[in-house]
C-alpha cells in the first residue's frame, strides 16, 4: 500500500470496511435467531472490493451490486436500517417485505439497480445505463460486478461485447474469489487471469490485489475517470478469497484447510489496519472511537429493524405490477441540449458507406446501402450513374436487352426483385 491519498479519504475507507463487516456480522445472529427470510450470503475478506470500488464512484454515478456487495450499499449511502430489514422481510424495508436479501435499489437519488439472479444480465443493463447518461448529457459512469463463475456465463461475453461496441462508460469488477459455489476457478477456465477476457473484446483491463483497498481504489478511480472521459469500458480483475460458504447453509468443506489458512492471514481489514498505524493515520484511540461508533449505530439500526411490523396480509396484491405514475414517476434529466441528439442535428441519411463498395444512388435514382456490380461510387461523376458496370454499357439499354430474352415467361419476378425478397 502506497501513502497517496488524503487522511480523510483513508479513515472513510477504513470506516467503510469495519461496517461492512459489523453489519454482517449482525445479520449472521440475526440469521441465527431465525429472524433473515430465505439466505445469507457473506462477502468475510473481500470487503476491499466493495468498498474501494464503490468509493471511486461520484454520487451522480450508477451501481448495480450483487448480494455480496452490501459494502457498495453503504458507501453510497443505504442505511443498515435498510440493509436489516430487506433481509427480514419487514413491511419497512425497500420493496415493503416483497423481496430479499439486496434485491432493492434506488433510482432517484442513490442511483442504484437492483440486483438481478440471473448472474451476467447486470452487464448489459449497466451498459444500457452508462449510454443512457452519456445521451442525456450527465457525464456518469456505471458500475456492476461480476463473480469468476458468473464470467462464464453467456450474457457476461454478450453483454461486454455490447459495452465495447458502443464504448459505453461502465466499468466492471470481476471478483475473482477462487470458488463458484465449489467450483474451482482452475477447474472452470483455463485461464490464469480472467481480466484476459477483455482482450477478445479490444478494452482495456486491470489486475489488482483485492485484499489491499488501496490498490483496490486506486485502481478503480483510475479507470472510472477514462471512462468518463471516452475511453470506452474498462475490466477491473480483482484477485481475493471467499473465506465463507457459498451462503450460510453451506460450511465449504471443499476448500483445503492450507487454503483458508492461507487467506485469513491476509485479512484486508487487518491488512488496512496495519497500514494505517504504520502510516500513524490511526491510532489506539481513533480504532476505540470508530468501533464504538459503530456499535452504537447498529444497536439503534438493529433495534429499529427488529420493531419495524411484517407486510399486512392484504398488501400482498399490490405493488406487484408498476402501472406508470401512480407507481413511481422517472423523468429523463436532460443535462445538454435536446436539439443536439434530435433531428435534424442528429439526424443520418440512410446510406451504408462500406469499405470496397463506396456510396452513392442506385440505378433507380434512390439511395444504396450497398453498392455491387450495378452501380459507381459517389465520387464519379453524375452521368456514370446511369451506366452499369457491365462493360460501362448504358443502364436501360442493358434492362431492354434483358426483357426481349425469350425464356422470360410473363408475371416472371425479375432476378433483382429475387434477390431482394
């Protein structure tokens, strides 16, 4: 870890991961106590990763977490409160006891997707986000992730594919943790680094330490930043563990024992900590403060979440389908001109220019997409137009001598009006 940033920013990122842990801690009594609806999934040694990618984000900038991210929900500012009651399924919580776990967002002043099950399909709704602010002019970044298993998917190759294609300004994390579900990464690609992906898709990528937040920050601010100004989407490969089963019905007893040892001495929150009283940014006293800070807000997030009521029986038929601006209103928040992407500013004329084809009209006057053997190119002149490129014989001479044939029966489609079918 390097000393770059400011002491502000290196006691946020800390914060961040002591909450991210203390919340899970948490919830892993609550689950215990049989209070969580349906599972618990825990992100125990990749915190760094939620935590420094999300703090590289801008509060304008859009993410989409997955149900290990609860570190990037805190950052960008979702209460514990919030967080408790989603996984208690209590009529306070985001979607009102609908859903669980971190299936929730906010769309009007967090900027936050919902997580999608289908692992992959974030990809290309991120995507769509990312091109969707740079139409209106807002100059934001998208954000998601993606596990090493998930990077198999098909939607993973499509939807980056897309992103590329349009160089979109999204970013993607992929959390290489070693295991999909207890699969192992070596026994799923035969890959080394999985940011070699992005190569097929000609963008640019980057491997980090996960477990150093540091690296992990600087990293993603780097690539958030040239992806605001153009440079298209940009993979972030970070290397880390999953120190806990796939949820918490599952003990992992599919990992070697080395294995595990190995990944707990490399902690990334004891990592930090470490860092931190060495570069005398934290002390004895600050380590006191910020736990009891903590504590106390969680006992009181706790205590809210627990009293908050379960959904009333009857609320069970509503809000299932959105039925437009009784449900929620979203506006298009146009920060640039609208006449700079409608016509006839924008507009395009409907003709293809293909490299060893050219442009130009066609025989019948109208424009060509795609112009073959029976048509010039734009740059000669006006009355080559008429000629075919048939011995530069004239157009309807060659269209007379091609209906006298006497093999053409009548009511016989031509072969062009063939080709065209």
């Amino acid at each position: 870890m390097k000393k770059e940033l400011t002491r502000r920013q290196y006691m946020d990122l800390y914060y961040y991961m002591r909450l991210n842990r203390a919340v899970e801690d948490m919830m892993v009594k609550l689950f215990r106590q049989n209070k969580i609806v349906g599972g618990l999934y825990s992100s125990l040694g990749q915190e760094a990763i939620s935590v420094g990618t999300a703090y590289a984000l801008e509060k304008k900038d859009w993410l989409a977490p997955m149900i290990r991210n609860i570190g990037a929900l805190l950052v960008k500012g979702v209460r514990p409160r919030d967080i408790f009651m989603q996984h208690m399924a209590k009529y306070d919580s985001p979607t009102k006891g609908k859903d669980g776990t971190s299936h929730f967002g906010d769309l009007d002043d967090l900027h936050i997707v919902s997580p999608i099950s289908m692992l992959g399909d974030l990809i290309p709704v991120m995507t769509g986000v990312a091109m969707a602010g740079r139409y209106l002019g807002q100059k934001t970044v998208a954000m998601t992730w993606i596990g090493d298993g998930g990077s198999s998917t098909g939607v993973f190759h499509e939807g980056l594919n897309f992103a590329a294609t349009q160089k979109a300004p999204f970013v993607l994390i992929l959390e290489n943790n070693l295991w999909a579900y207890s699969t192992p990464v070596r026994k799923q690609v035969p890959l080394e680094n999985l940011a070699d992906r992005a190569k097929a898709y000609g963008i640019d990528s980057y491997i980090v330490d996960g477990n150093d937040i540091v690296a992990v920050y600087s990293t993603a601010k780097e690539a958030v930043e040239r992806a605001r100004a153009g440079e298209g989407p940009i993979l972030i490969e970070a290397k880390s563990f999953r120190r806990m089963g796939h949820a918490q019905h599952d003990p992992a007893e599919y990992v070697p024992k080395e294995m595990r040892a190995y990944w707990e001495a490399r902690d990334p929150v004891a990592l930090y900590e470490r860092f931190l009283l060495g570069e005398k940014l934290l002390d004895a006293k600050n380590k006191e403060e910020i736990e009891d800070k903590i504590d106390t807000l969680l006992a009181a997030e706790r205590e809210f979440a627990e009293h908050s009521p379960m959904p009333p029986p009857e609320f069970a038929e509503t809000g299932v389908y959105c039925t437009g601006d009784d449900c929620h209103k979203i506006r298009a928040k146009w920060e640039r001109p609208i006449a700079e992407v409608t016509p006839p500013r924008a507009s395009v004329k409907g003709v293809w220019t293909v490299p060893g084809f050219g442009s130009g009209k066609g025989s019948g006057g109208a424009n060509a997409p795609i112009h073959f053997g029976d048509t010039q190119p734009a740059e000669h002149a006006a009355g080559d137009d008429a000629k075919s490129a048939n011995g530069g014989k004239p157009a309807a001479k060659m269209a007379t001598k091609a209906t006298s044939k006497k093999n053409v029966k009548p009511g016989t489609p031509s072969a062009s009006k063939k080709a065209r079918r």
